[in-house]
C-alpha cells in the first residue's frame, strides 16, 4: 500500500506542476492522463503537452460551441473563427 500512496503523491506532485505550466483545466487535464495510462498499457509513448496545440484545439472548441457546428473545418465569417483547417489553427497558435 506505501507503493501505490507514492505514486499517489507524486503524481498529484506532477499533476499540480503540469496545471501550473499550460493552460489546462482539470477536467483536461484528467483526460489525457487517463488516455496516458491507456498508451502505457498499449506499449505506447506517452502523449505530451503542447500549449499552442492546446490554444488551437480550444479556438475550435469555443468555435463549436458559439456556431452549433460540429466538424473540423471552420467558415471565415462565422463567429469565433480561427483558421480554415486544423493545420492552419496550429500554425495561427504558435505551432511550428
């Protein structure tokens, strides 16, 4: 049991380091950890946090939501708009 509150502790160490660097909310954050633990069991590199994919990816989220759209291109005069494709809203958020 002294094992498993190690890692506990140190995760919680490393979750609170990782939500102090980006701009993730908690809920995100659990997500990818919990797709993290599926790669490690799968024989997987780890996902690893980039914050100009994050900003891309929430651009298209608030872009979604504020539309009542769903799909992975974006219309220019719609509002939120952040970049026709996925690749352009990387490159728009500071992707290289």
């Amino acid at each position: 049991m002294t094992r498993v509150w190690i890692i506990a502790v140190l995760g919680a160490l490393v979750a609170t380091a990782v939500l102090a660097q980006s701009s993730l909310l908690r809920k995100q954050y659990d997500s990818w950890q919990r797709a993290n633990v599926y790669r490690r069991v799968g024989g997987l590199n780890e996902f690893t946090m980039n914050d100009a994919l994050h900003k891309a990816a929430q651009g298209h989220a608030e872009y979604i939501e504020k539309n009542n759209m769903f799909g992975h291109l974006q219309i220019k005069a719609k509002l939120g708009f952040t970049g026709e494709d996925p690749a352009v809203r990387a490159t728009n958020a500071g992707y290289q």
